[in-house]
C-alpha cells in the first residue's frame, strides 16, 4: 500500500517507511538531517539532505539527489532518475542514474549503471556501465566495465573491458580489453585478448592476443599469442610467443618471436630473433636469427644466421652469415660467408667464404681473400676471386 507524504523543508532527519511516496510541496525537497528509510521508498523531486541510509528497500528518486555526506543502502538498491551527489556511495545492490554521479568514494556489490561518472575510488562487485566520461583514480570492478571514454589511474577489472577512447595509467584485465577509438596507456595486462582502433602503450603484456585496427606506438610488447596490425607498429622491444602480422611498416629494437613475422612494408631493428619465417618488402637489422628470410627488395645486416634447412629468398646483403646444414640461399652479398653442408645457393658474393661438403652454387661465385671448400661442393661456374666485391646500397625509399 503506497502511502503519500507531502513535504518542502524539514529541519531534523526525515523517516520513511515501507511504500512511502515522497512528493514535493515546492520545486524540491530540502532535509538539514538525513533520510531514513525502512523498505521501499520513492521519491518525486529533486532531493537535498545530509545523508541518506535505507535498509531493507530500495530508494527510487525522479529527480536528482545531492546529499552532503554519506549515502547507504543496505540489501537494496539505489535509482535516481537525474543527477547524483555525495561524498560517498555505499549501495549492496544496484546503483542505477540516467545523468551524472559524483563521489569520493563508491562501493555497490551488485551492478552500476549511469550517464557519467567521477570518482577517487570506485569497487563494484558485478557490471560496470557508463554512457559518456568516467573519471577515477582507481577502479576495481569484479565482472565487465563499458564506457565512452575512460579517464583512469588504475584500473583492475576480472571480466572485460569496453572503451571507445581513452587514457588510463595502469590496467589489469583477466577477460579481455577492447577500445574502438584511440587509447593511451602507461601500462597493461590482459590474461585473454587486447584490442584497439589506435593506441600509444608503454607497456603491454598479453596472455592471448593482440589487435591493432590503425597503428601501434608503445615500449615493450609481451605477447603469448598472436599479435596482428593493418597499420604500424613501433616499439621498443617485441616478444611473441606465436605470429606477427603487420600490413604497414614494424619498426622496433628488439623482436624475439617463435613463430613467424610478416610485414606488409618493411622491418627495421637491431636484432631480430624469429624461429620460422621472417617475410618483408624490406629488412635492415644488425643481427637476424631465424629459419626463413624473405624479402622482396633485399635485407640488409651486420650478422644474419640461419638455421638447418633454412632459406633465403631476396637478396641479401651482409657482414658476416653462418648456416647451418640444406640451407637454400638465392643471391648473398657478404664480408665474410659459412655454410654447412648440402647447402644451396644462386650467386655467392663474398671477401670470404668456408663451405661445408656438399655444397651447390648455380650461378656465380666470386670472393677476395678466401674460400675454402668441403668435399663433394659442386659449382655450375668455376669460382672466381676478384680485387673487390661491391655491395649494393639499401634502397633510398624502401
């Protein structure tokens, strides 16, 4: 049965029992105290007061709530049809407001939805939705976090995350994070996948994978998975436990990947350790280690090693080169050149070169200093050395 209260101001706390409906005799309702309720209340005006606790019910206002202190609802829920105001929110169920929330401190066990939302501290134990800013120094929220844009500290989220832009220093999501616009973020962990439109990232650890839909600018990338780009990527250092997978350009110092890296453009770094394939329009690194190599318009290196029953397709131009055993290799420029045995290759230009046994050269070879040969090596031209071997230039505009 729904009992209707008629008030305007009240000078000491205001108590409210089961099925109230507050209306107002003015504009709004002004208590000095608090609201004290016990079971179901609803509110149809703006409301002001000291503080607010509710046990047992839920607390409905059509209007906005601005308190001075503390709000509590206990074993209910919170719905404010407006703006909401306090110094702190404690609520153990829902918190729902269709405008703004602004608080020191938030605390709802269940879920919370709202227009905006600022806060110093926010902890939620279930779903976290917010259709425009919200604003924290830390969040903590125990299922999925949605909003437009993100201005965050630090958040820790265990389910997902959803974001169209934002800044935040320090994330760690046990799901999933997923931005469509542009993010920036000082640092990040997530347990399964990473997503985003475009992002500049410090620090990135991911347990699953990693999608860039524009470009990437960060630190150190830490990926168990599979990292895909359809723009740039530019890094400090990558570490890849699965594939690379870049349309445009990679430009990093240090890219340590077990599977394979491919590149729709070119890769420039220092070292580049990858266990299958390296594939690239352009490469130019001081120390390559890997099983395939393969460019369109050659790679450049100080020290480039290939391992047993590798290839090296495109050209390649470098100081020193070791392969090991049925390496395919098809024109190599090189300072010094050694091969293991039953490997093949087109043309050998080099100052030096050691082959093992077996080995094919079917096209030309010419050196400077030495070569020194296995048993069984077998060439299609008789080797020649010459005063000079000179090495093409990398390309001006790769």
């Amino acid at each position: 049965m729904v009992k209707e209260i008629k008030v305007g101001s009240v000078e000491g706390d205001l108590k409210l029992g089961h099925g109230t409906l507050l209306v107002p005799e003015k504009e709004k309702i002004v208590v000095e105290g608090r609201i004290l309720c016990e079971g179901d209340v609803t509110i149809e005006s703006d409301v002001e007061a000291k503080g607010v606790r509710v046990r047992d019910g839920d607390l409905e206002v059509h209007g906005s709530l601005t308190v001075r202190g503390n709000i509590r609802i206990k074993d209910g829920s919170l719905y404010v049809y407006g703006s909401l105001k306090a110094r702190t929110i404690e609520v153990d169920q829902r918190l729902e407001v269709s405008e703004n929330v602004e608080a020191e401190d938030i605390s709802v066990g269940g879920s919370i939805k709202a227009g905006s939302l600022k806060t110093e501290s926010l902890d939620v134990g279930g779903k976290v939705a917010v259709n425009g800013l919200l604003e924290a120094d830390d969040v903590n929220v125990g299922g999925s976090l949605t909003c437009i844009e993100a201005k965050i500290r630090r958040m820790n989220v265990g389910g997902t995350v959803l974001v169209r832009k934002g800044d935040i220093e320090r994330a760690s999501v046990g799901g999933s994070f997923k931005s469509e616009e542009h993010v920036k973020i000082t640092e990040i962990d997530v347990g399964g996948t990473v997503s985003v439109g475009s992002a500049e990232i410090y620090d990135i650890d991911v347990g699953g994978t990693l999608k860039i839909k524009e470009f990437l600018k960060a630190g150190s990338i830490d990926v168990g998975g599979v990292v895909e780009c359809k723009g740039d990527i530019e890094a400090e250092s990558i570490d890849v436990g699965g594939r690379v997978t870049v349309k445009k350009d990679l430009k990093t110092i240090s890219i340590d990947v077990g599977g394979a890296v491919e590149a729709g453009k070119n890769i420039v770094a220092k070292t580049i350790d990858v266990g299958g394939r390296v594939e690239a329009e352009f490469i130019k690194a001081k120390r390559i280690n890997t099983n395939k190599l393969v460019t369109i318009k050659g790679a450049w290196a100080e020290e480039v090693n290939i391992s047993k029953k590798g290839a090296v397709k495109g050209i390649l131009v470098v100081d020193e080169v070791y392969l090991e055993d049925r390496v395919n290799v098809k024109t190599v420029y090189a300072r010094y050149l050694e091969a293991g045995d039953r490997c093949r290759f087109t043309n050998i230009y080099a100052e030096e070169i050691v082959l093992g046994d077996e080995c094919t050269v079917t096209g030309e070879l010419k050196y400077v200093k030495r070569l020194k040969a296995g048993e069984d090596v077998e060439y299609y031209k008789p080797p020649e050395k010459t005063d000079e071997i000179r090495f093409p230039e990398p390309p001006s505009n790769p």
